[in-house]
C-alpha cells in the first residue's frame, strides 16, 4: 500500500482524515481503512489541511457523524459531495471539511 492521503478509522466512519499537508481540489485521496487493513478512494472537492476531515458521503440535516466508529456530532445543514464546504464547530471552533461553504456542527460530548 503507498502512503495514504486519508485515514478512515472505522468502517462505520462517514468522514476521514486528512494525513497530508494538504488535498488538493480535485484529487482522488488514497484512504486507509485502519479498522479492516482495506484502502479505498476519496474525492476530495477542496484543498482540505492536515487533520480535518472529509466526508465520505452525502449527509442530510440530523444524520450522525461518526469517527472511530462513534457519535462526534449532527450535521445541521445537508452535506452534498458534489457542493463543497467547510462545517464549523460551535464547541471548539475547528473547521471540519466537508468538501465549500460554512455549514455549522452541533457536536455530541
């Protein structure tokens, strides 16, 4: 396996992580799925930094996000792949990339 752009950490997860400097618009990610040792491909809409994340499908108002295989939030505003965004935690104001415009996050504690 090459060197992943993405780190999936559960195959329950909707979102990966971005394990490079940064995706660049356009780019079909290399995703690592660390639960199972599987790797699949990842659009990625925007450039998206080290350590945010990208969702992995499309996601309607009051789905779950889930990272780790856990509850890390609600979307608030539908997340279409096809139309970028950038979402903004309330809790700790950290951009999670969702592939254009600022959506906001209600996370879980």
């Amino acid at each position: 396996m090459s060197h992943p752009d993405l780190i999936i950490h559960d195959e329950k997860d909707n979102v990966g992580v971005v394990v490079i400097e940064s995706t660049k618009k356009g780019q079909d990610c290399n995703a690592w799925i660390m639960e199972n040792d599987k790797t699949v491909n990842v659009p990625s809409i925007n450039e998206v930094p080290l350590g945010h994340k990208i969702a992995l499908k499309d996601l309607k108002t009051g789905d779950t996000i889930f990272k780790y295989g856990h509850d890390i939030g609600k979307v608030v505003k539908d997340i279409n792949l096809l139309a970028p965004f950038t979402a903004v935690s309330k809790v700790c104001n950290t951009k999670l990339y969702f592939n254009n415009i600022v959506r906001l996050l209600a996370v879980v504690n």
